[in-house]
C-alpha cells in the first residue's frame, strides 16, 4: 500500500507520464538557469573582490590635508592614474581621487558607498550566500533530474509494453 501523499507511478496512463516528466524537465532546466546565474552573480563578485584587494595595496599617493579639498583642485601626484572601462573593450584614461570610498551596487540599481574593507566584506558575505544557496540549489536540481530519468525510463517501459511485439 502507497503512503499517503506518494503517487502509484505504475497506475498513471502513459500520457500522466508524459506530463510529469515534461514538467519534471522544466522544473530541471529551470533549476541549471538559476544555477548558471548564481555562477555568473558568484564570478563577478569575486573579480570586485579581486579588484579591491589589488587597489588596497597600491600606496595611496595622497595626504592627509587633501581630505578636505575637492577632488579636482588634488595635485594630479595624489590621483591614482588608472585606466576606466567603458565597455568590456573600451577604456579611457582616468584618476581616482579616493581610494578608501567604493560604490557598491547592491542590486536593482542601488548603489552604496561603503569603506574598501566594508566592501570587501559585502563581496565575501554575498559570495558566501550564493555559494550556499548554489549547493542548495544543486542538490534539488540532481534530485528533480534523477526523477525525471525515472519517469523517462517508466514511460519507455509503459510503451514498450503497449506497443505490439514483432509478428512473423
């Protein structure tokens, strides 16, 4: 006798069986999208996070007397000179007036300014988190797509078994 909850997959008609696992399959490529965009989310954190350890050890060519002038009245000596992207291979020549304050984008174009360590640490919690979630994901994804080989399995047997044998 089934649990209360579990269906008899060996009652279901063969077209219930088609229908679960074209479901089953879209639930699956469904999961691997959100899967491939947590990857993506994941990689460019980690390249912000990269890019903030390296402008954290350049020296940071200005005094402290600068602090209080506007950025563009700064000797071009206290500018860190860098190059600015434009597009992924476009840039143009650029200077950083102050390398301890970062905006970070927080999603849905919001941007925060934070401390370059108060950004660093935003870029490794949220690395972790989807990480977790990926894992979590990943789990629900493997477990939906054995179900779904079940079901194509159950529904090749079905047919196999309606389908008349070889007459001679």
């Amino acid at each position: 006798m089934a649990s209360p909850g579990r269906i008899e997959l060996d009652k279901l008609s063969v077209e219930q069986l088609k229908g679960i696992k074209e479901q089953t399959d879209l639930e699956v490529n469904l999961l691997q999208d959100s899967l491939t965009k947590i990857r993506t989310a994941v990689s460019r954190l980690e390249s912000a996070s990269a890019a903030l350890h390296d402008l954290s050890l350049r020296p940071h060519g200005k005094c402290l007397l600068l602090r209080h002038r506007p950025p563009h009245s700064l000797p071009s000596a206290a500018r860190k000179k860098m190059l600015v992207p434009l597009t992924a291979s476009l840039y143009v020549p650029g200077s950083l007036d102050d390398a301890e304050k970062v905006l970070v984008d927080v999603g849905t174009g919001y941007f925060i300014e934070k401390t370059m360590a108060e950004g660093k640490e935003y870029c490794e919690r949220k690395i972790n988190l989807l990480k977790s979630n990926f894992d979590e994901l990943l789990e629900v994804a493997t477990k939906k797509k054995t179900i779904a080989d079940e079901m194509g399995l159950l529904l090749q047997a079905k047919l196999t078994q309606a389908s008349p044998g070889p007459s001679s």
